[in-house]
C-alpha cells in the first residue's frame, strides 16, 4: 500500500537510500533533516517499505527526488504506482519535474507524462570581469531576495532545502563588485556560476556563456525553469 513515510520510518529510508544511491551518510542526515518540509510517500509490503519518493514543493512546481525501489522489489509497479499517487497530490501544481539518474530512464518517466525535456545550466563567464569576493552561505542568502536578474526561481524552494542542496557539492559563493560597489552574487561550482543574481550592468559586463549540465523531464505549463536547484 501506499502511505505517507512517517518519522519513525526514517531509519529505514536512510537504509534504503544508501543501499540504492550509495551517498555518504553526512549528505543522507542532512537531507533527513529536512523530513518535515517534504512529502515523503512510501510503498509498503510484506511488512517493509519497498520504494520510496519525495516530493519538493516550491510555490508554483513539485520536484519528485529520490525516486527509489529495492532491487528485489523492481519489476512490480510499484514506483509507478507512488509516482500516479505523486502526480494526483500535486494535480494543483503548474508543473511537476524530475531528474533522471540516466537516459534508460526517459522512457519509463514518459508513461507518466514527462515529455518536456528542458536543461540545467552554468555559465561561463569574462575572467576580466571587475571583481568577485568570497563569502560564506549565509551572506549570500541576503543577497538572494533581493530584485536583480537572476537565475529564475533559485529561492523558490526556501533556504533550508538550498542549504542541503549546497552540501552535495563543492560550491562557492561570491559577492559581485561592479563600478565599485555591491551589485550581486554567483554561487560557482567547477569554475563555472551555477545561478545568480546581479544588477543589469554587472550581468551584462560579466560577458555570460551557458552550458548545458543536465537533464530534466516536465509535466504542465513551466515557462523558464533553468534555474531550478539540480540535486
């Protein structure tokens, strides 16, 4: 059957979850840690849960992550089932997104509406460029409410979920300098910016190249998305 994960359920999920992704076991506490502003819904038999998945509500889009069923479950339908059960709870949503671990996977995803394939971004950007001063999350979380151009939604899942997304990989956060004075943020990985936010000007000056980084498949109406955190 399905149901909704409840919190004595947690310990079981994070078994499940490095017996099926493999993460280190600081990067599956911190997501936990999030429990409570997740949907989180199980398929349940035989007396244990067998497949899982999440859901990540922002203000207009459901992100399902952490899609996942035990290797001697597979084949049975129940990922399908929780996904059916996924896309009817969040029917209210303009669009629902996911992030394929794989190619092999867009096929089975299709049957269930995801037919929209859009992209992730980085950018590229002129080393020219005035100035960039290092600093820490929590100086950049006053950056990130704040009117520039930006990235498209980069807060729209809240701080507490960007902080979890920030600890998978090993992100930079800088603070813009333009004419000589604050004109917004970039968070870098690999040498590249991930998202930002930036005065007209400085966004203009900083000469931005994009590359696609990965994959995400879309169900409803969702206009620009690429800005959406790829955990």
């Amino acid at each position: 059957m399905i149901r909704t994960a409840l919190i004595e359920d947690v310990e079981e999920l994070k078994t499940i979850w490095s017996q099926i992704f493999g993460d280190e076991d600081e990067l599956i506490e911190n997501f936990f840690a999030l429990f409570d502003e997740i949907d989180s819904l199980v398929y349940e038999t035989d007396g244990r849960i067998v497949s899982m998945l999440y859901m990540i509500n922002a203000e207009t889009s459901t992100y399902l992550y952490g899609l996942a069923t035990l290797n001697e479950y597979r084949g049975r339908g129940y990922m399908g089932k929780l996904i059916e059960y996924a896309l009817n709870k969040a029917s209210g949503t303009e669009y629902i997104f996911l992030m394929p671990a794989e190619e092999s996977l867009y096929g089975f995803y299709e049957r269930y509406g995801f037919k929209d394939k859009t992209y992730t971004y980085s950018y590229g950007y002129d080393k020219s460029f005035e100035k960039m001063i290092p600093v820490n999350m929590e100086e950049i979380m006053e950056f990130v409410t704040k009117d520039y151009e930006c990235t498209n939604n980069f807060v729209k899942f809240g701080q507490n979920i960007i902080k979890y997304v920030m600890t998978e990989e090993d992100w930079k956060f800088y603070k813009v300098i333009f004419r000589g004075r604050e004109a917004g943020y970039a968070i870098m990985l690999d040498d590249r910016i991930k998202y930002y936010g930036m005065s007209r000007d400085a966004y203009e000056a900083m000469g931005l190249q994009k590359f696609a980084d990965s994959v995400m498949l879309m169900k409803g109406v969702h206009g620009r998305v690429e800005g959406f955190i790829p955990f």
